[in-house]
C-alpha cells in the first residue's frame, strides 16, 4: 500500500468519526470514556446505558450519514446476557445502513460458548473487558491502531 493510499484510508476514518458504546456499568463506562479521551481524542464518544437508546439513536441516524458510528462497542451483559443477545440481534436487523456498522462485543466472560454465539450472530470481535485503566488505555491504543488506522471502515450504504 503506497503512502498516500494509507493516510488517505486514516482520513476516510477519521471523517466525522464517531463511536457509540452501549454500556450499563458506570464504572466501566467511566473508564472507556477515559481511555477514549487519551487515545482517540479526535472521535466523538456516544455512551448509552440503555440498549434501548441506542436502538433508537441508530434508527434515527438510518438515513443521516454524517451521524452514523464509525464503531460500535457493546457491553454482552446489559444487564444480563440475553439482554446483550437482544440488542445485538436488533442492531443487526436494523436497516443496512446500521447493521453494517462494525460491532465489538466487550464482555467479562471467557466462555467459549459466548464467543462463539457473539460471532455466530455477526459481530466483527469480541474482546474479554479489562479490569482496570491501565487495561482500558492499552486496549483504546489497540483500538484505534486497527479499526482507525489499519483497518478500511465499510462506507455507509442506505437503502431507498
């Protein structure tokens, strides 16, 4: 990949970027907000505590580009797994302007089980969630090193 084909990749990520994150632990949520700060100053952090609101935020954006997530981070437990299930199984029924958006699953659970049915259910990764700040900034480096600057984000195709 030549240079000037790479930054402008980066760019095309970075146009209005933003993030939504679907959280219902307000430590945790703290810490991402955090970690984001440090990390990917330059996108903008959409945080919910409610699967629902973000359900309806990404309906709303369906035919608004320019408000469209780059990214969305999903906690699996809001607050029980099958709540998690739900919201992930919404947003991937939503139109596809909205179903493609990349989703990362962030979850306490190691369980095989769990990974495998989050992947079975269409999401681009699933990270086990970090136990402290020090965890958070690492994983935001990481973050953004692949899905901002190595990564090429899908354009955002609405349907008529």
């Amino acid at each position: 990949m030549s240079p000037t084909t790479f930054y402008e990749q980066i760019r095309s990520n970075f146009k209005q970027p933003k993030l939504l994150v679907i959280e219902d632990g307000p430590g945790h949520g703290t810490l991402i907000a955090k970690a984001m700060q440090q990390w990917l100053p330059e996108v903008t952090l959409i945080y919910t505590n409610q699967p629902e609101q973000a359900i309806h935020l990404l309906q709303e954006w369906n035919t608004q580009e320019w408000e469209l997530p780059k990214l969305i981070l999903q906690d699996l437990f809001l607050p029980t797994r099958e709540d998690g299930w739900n919201a992930l199984r919404q947003i991937k029924a939503l139109p596809a302007a909205c179903n493609r958006i990349p989703v990362v699953v962030l979850s306490p659970s190691s369980q095989r089980s769990d990974v495998e049915e989050a992947y079975q259910q269409g999401i681009a990764s699933y990270v086990i969630k970090p136990a402290d700040l020090k965890g958070w900034l690492r994983y935001f480096m990481a973050l953004r090193t692949y899905w901002w600057e190595t990564a090429t984000l899908p354009p955002v195709q609405f349907s008529v």
